[in-house]
C-alpha cells in the first residue's frame, strides 16, 4: 500500500509556507542572474584561513569536546566569549544568560515553542522578518502589525496595539532591520521599553546586523534600557539584568552563516525553558561548530573581521545608493540605511513588485518582492535589495537592468517617470 502523505502531515503543516526568498535562490543559482534577493554575505570575505586555523586548534586544543556530545546551553568558553563581545555594545549578562542556538532562526523557533499558544498574538512591524512568521506561524501565531516609517516601527501605533490586543510579545528589529534597513531611533526604544512594562508585555529583539553598521553612532539596545531601568529600580545588591527583553544574535552575518552558531540572552528562567525545548529539538547546537567558532572568533579577530567588513559593505551599500539614483526613474523611493545588508524600495502605487519579478528574472536580475514580509497583506509595490553578496560590478549592472525593468512596467501603466 502506498500511503497517500498529504492526509497524513499534522494541522500546523498547513500553515507552514515554502519560503519564497528560498525559492528565488534556487532560481538565481547557477545562473547569469544578478540576485539582490538573498540575505548572504559576501563570500569573497569569508574568514576562510581563520577558520582552517581555529578548526585545527579545535582538533588539537578541545579534540574531546569538539566531536563529544555537549551540554545543551552551549560551549562555555564560547558564552564566556560572547559576554566579554556583547559588553563592548551596553549588554551586560553572565554565561548562565546565554543560549547558544543553531543560527538565531532556532532561537525563534524554540520562543515560538516556548511562548506561543494556538491563536495568541504577536506584534510585529510591518514589514517584518519573513523567518520569524515562518517559525511561529507553526506554533498558530496570529499578527497584529504596526506600520514603520524612517525612524522604524512606529511606537503610538504599538501602544495603540498594547491597549487593545493582549500581545504574547513585541518582535521588534531595532537595527538596519531586515527587510526595510531601517534603525529604530533611540527615542522610540525607550519609549517601546517603557510601554513594553507598562503593559507587561515581553520583547523579542532580533539583531543579527546590529555590529554591522556603516555610520552614525550605536544606539542602545533595547535589551540594555531594560537592564539601565532594572538597574535604577534595584536593590543594589543583586545583579541588574534585563527583565522582559528577550535578545537574540548569530555569528551568521560576521563570520559565515555555515557554521549555523547563534545565540539567546535572557532572563536565566527564560534560557531554562529554552534550554529543555532545544533537548526535544536537537540536544545542542553542534560542539564542532561551537568549538571553531571560539577559535575562529576569540583574541580580537571577531572586531577585526567585523571592521573589515564594514569597510567592504560601506563601499557595496553606497555603490548600490548611487546607481539607483543615477537609473531610477522618478517617483520611485528608497530607503538609505546606516548598516545591516538591506535596502528597502517603494514603487509608485499600482505597481506589483511580483509581476515585476518575473521580468526581471528574464532580464538576469533579481530581487525578493516586499509583499513577503506582510504577514496580514499589503506591500505589492514594494521590493527588498540586498548589497552584500554582489561585487561592486554587479551592483551597477543589477540596478541598471532594474530601473530597466521597472521604467517599462510604469511605461505599460502609462505612469510618468
Ligand atoms: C532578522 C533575522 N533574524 C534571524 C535570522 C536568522 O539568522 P541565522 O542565520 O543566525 O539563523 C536572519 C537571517 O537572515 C535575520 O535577518
């Protein structure tokens, strides 16, 4: 008998959606496309002789550790590591704070298995991160969403969400966010802070891109307001910690998203319940991976690569500014971010970013359509870029045949450009 699987597959799997950024990177693979789609770094600027270093002294130093099975909330030098990292950047936490997940997309998954009941509600940004509403939708999350402007997501809009939903929690992404590129300013975050207490809902602040930035100064992140008020409010003998903000990071955008190593502060009680839903999910995050990690990141090269990198990415974000204001018609905008990997663009309305798509991909150009990362709909005219993976020759000729691209559809719509 051949069983027939499609009746057989659990409820939730009819809420989990294919991703569509996945599906265009098959498209894009082994083509002449140019792809502004993925979310990839840049592989000409992967740590390749470091790592071929610190996976030996791996074998060497920790041989026993690196290929044993591990505790479940992480290698400890690499917690203690992360400690010392996150103090240079306001946040202060002690090793038993720290999760180490396989990439932060397992970080999202296990809040989603750790908070999230069929029909509670999460407030999310619009757009948002199309890898945190594929995590929990599983788990049968429902979206309120609140719209985000220049200065990121919109925070009256929150508390108006606050007073009349009862939110799970607040996924918020203060920094060059991803899709939009845009940095909650540091107004807003405290005053997101003060409501998120307020109302005692949790935040989940998602920031992969946060070391990333290219200019202006670092803004505090929200996990460390928390911790500043914890502090004011404390006794003074115990240790402040941040209380209700849930904060989340990866080696994926400063290292390589290869080694799947990223990692959770919390409250300890919070790391507790992760730390028993990661048992049910994979045991731990591999120790190998851990393990060259450290050695990969440890004795300042982390800063180092990190600054290069900033100065690659500076140079590839205002190639890709630059030629899109050189090609762009008129009446198309975009966003002009401070780090991170995105660039965010608006088309006159009446435009579909989808239809657009598949032109471009027949003109060898490819970029994600924004509509992705509205979890309850909208956006159609809206596309996301990224300006990471792509040489600086690619970048020209890419927006080239976009603005190409996008100046005949509005010519089809008899739109003035
Ligand atoms: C906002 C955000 N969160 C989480 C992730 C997942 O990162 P990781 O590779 O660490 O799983 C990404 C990846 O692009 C992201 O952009």
């Amino acid at each position: 008998m051949h069983i027939h699987w499609m009746d057989r597959f659990a409820d939730r799997t009819a809420r989990i959606q294919p991703s569509s950024i996945r599906e265009i990177l098959k498209l894009t693979q082994n083509s002449n496309i140019i792809s502004f789609a993925g979310g990839l770094p840049s592989p000409e600027y992967f740590p390749n002789q470091q790592i071929m270093r610190a996976t030996r002294r791996a074998l060497e130093e920790h041989g026993v550790e690196a290929l044993q099975y591990g505790v479940s909330d992480g290698f400890l030098p690499l917690r203690e590591m992360l400690v010392r990292h996150m103090l240079r950047y306001g946040i202060v936490c002690t090793p038993e704070n720290i999760l180490i997940t396989t990439g932060s997309q397992q970080a999202l998954d296990l809040i989603g298995r750790v908070l999230i009941n069929p029909g509670d509600s999460v407030i999310v940004e619009e757009p948002t991160y199309l890898g945190a509403l594929s995590a929990w939708n599983a788990y049968g999350a429902e979206y309120v969403t609140v719209p985000s402007d220049d200065e990121g997501m919109r925070v009256d809009a929150v508390e108006h969400a606050l007073r009349t939903t009862h939110p799970k929690f607040i996924y918020a992404l203060p920094n060059f966010q991803n899709p939009s590129g845009t940095t909650l300013s540091n107004k807003r975050r405290l005053e997101l802070v003060r409501l998120a207490d307020q109302y005692e809902v949790p935040i989940i602040e998602d920031d992969p891109y946060g070391q990333l930035r290219y200019e202006g100064d670092h803004i505090s992140s929200l996990f460390s307001i928390e911790a500043y008020n914890a502090c004011l409010e404390s006794d003074g003998v115990n240790f402040p910690m941040a209380r209700n903000v849930i904060y989340l990071s990866t080696f994926s955008k400063t290292l390589c998203p290869g080694l799947r190593v990223g990692w959770v502060v919390a409250h300890h009680d919070v790391i507790n319940q992760m730390v028993t839903a990661k048992q049910g999910t994979d045991l731990h995050t591999s120790t190998f991976a851990q393990v060259v990690a450290y050695e990969t990141a440890r004795g300042g090269f982390l800063d180092r690569h990190i600054r290069q990198l900033r100065r690659v990415y500076i140079e590839r974000r205002n190639k890709m500014l630059a030629a899109m204001e050189a090609y762009f018609p008129p009446g198309v905008v975009w966003t002009k971010p401070e780090g991170g990997l995105f660039i965010w663009v608006t088309l006159p309305h009446g435009l579909d970013s989808h239809e657009l798509l598949k032109k471009a991909i027949e003109d060898e150009v490819a970029f994600v359509p924004g509509s992705d990362f509205y979890p309850c709909g909208g956006g159609e005219n809206t596309m996301r870029l990224n300006f990471s993976n792509p040489t600086l020759d690619e970048i020209e000729v890419g927006v080239k045949r976009l603005a190409g691209v996008i100046e005949a559809a509005m010519q089809r719509r008899q739109m003035p450009a």
